[in-house]
C-alpha cells in the first residue's frame, strides 16, 4: 500500500512460520502494540531491527514499492509484545479481524471482515468496537547488533509446505529463498 500522504512510502505486512528474514536497507520492520484511549485506536509501531524473527507477524515500511526479502543466518526471538498476527497460508478474515489498507484515517488497519489476505501477511484481532487502527512509530535505536554471516545459496528446491523437491516438480518452488513457478 502506497500512502498518498507521503508517496515515498509503501506498506505491506509480512509473516513467516519457516525463517527470519533480513530487513533490505530501504525498509524497516515494524511489530505492534494496541493502545486504546479516548481520542483514537492506535497501533504503536517499534521496530524490530535487521532481521524478522521467525513466527514474527511485522507491518513493512519501504521507500521503494518492492523489496526482497532474503533468509537470514541470525535467528533471534519473536517478541511476546506483539499484537500482530500472521497467517503462512491464504486466510478469509472474520469478524474482529482486521487487514492493512489505506481508509478514511490513512494507511492502518481495517474491518476486512469476509475479505482474504494472502499467504505470509499479518492482520490483527480488536474488539468489534473499533472502527479502525492507525501507525504511531517509535523509532528509538536498538543498537549495533553483531554482523551476520553471508547465507548460503544452495540449489535445493522446496515447494510451499516446505518439503525438498526435484527438477520434475510443476507448481510454486522456493529456491534461495525467492519463490518461483515452475511449468
């Protein structure tokens, strides 16, 4: 999602159950924390460093409309502070259930309530009270972490459930990390 308040940023959520990822330079990565009060629904965004944890549902910021994210030899923890949630698998939203997209309140999360998001997207679960939650980031820095070791490009091919495949196999096929259709 472009905000059209500030075309120089794109929005996407992002979650993966398999591995962490590095965050690419022209992007940060966000988890959030829900705070209620009188005035508005917010969704306090900190970011979470070089690296997405894996199971760790984040919201992208970029200045770029597309970025690759690459496996990561680091493998720190998940946060339990995290109101974020994330799906591996294609998911309708229910009731409660809310999907990033740009609204009358600007880029934040809306009822999405029957819609579907994609595979490895996050969303987050409210009370059926709000209406919408919108980004307030703090942007404090986290410190210079150690420096990782460069990932290994392999030439095994795995399809989506994350089992090892051959050459013969027809469908979506991850190969170093970057997902391919083979025909």
């Amino acid at each position: 999602n472009q905000d059209p308040k500030n075309p120089t940023d794109y929005y996407s959520t992002f979650f993966t159950s398999e591995y962490a990822y590095k965050v690419p330079t022209m992007a940060k990565a966000y988890e959030g924390d829900v705070e209620s009060g009188d005035d508005a629904d917010v969704l306090k965004l900190s970011n979470v460093g070089g690296v997405i944890p894996q199971g760790e549902a984040v919201i992208l910021k970029a200045t770029d409309s597309s970025i690759e994210l690459l496996p990561s030899a680091r493998r720190p923890e998940a946060s339990s502070e995290n109101d974020l949630e994330g799906t591996d698998k294609e998911k309708t939203l229910g009731a409660n259930e809310y999907a990033l997209s740009y609204g009358q309140n600007g880029v934040g999360f809306y009822l999405w309530n029957g819609k579907s998001i994609g595979a490895n997207k996050a969303y987050l679960i409210l009370p059926s009270s709000a209406k919408a939650f919108t980004f307030e980031f703090e942007d404090v820095p986290t410190g210079i972490s150690s420096t990782e070791q460069p990932y290994n490009r392999t030439t095994e091919t795995y399809n989506l459930n994350g089992i090892r495949v051959n050459d013969n196999y027809k469908g979506i096929v991850i190969k170093n990390g970057k997902k391919y259709l083979k025909k």
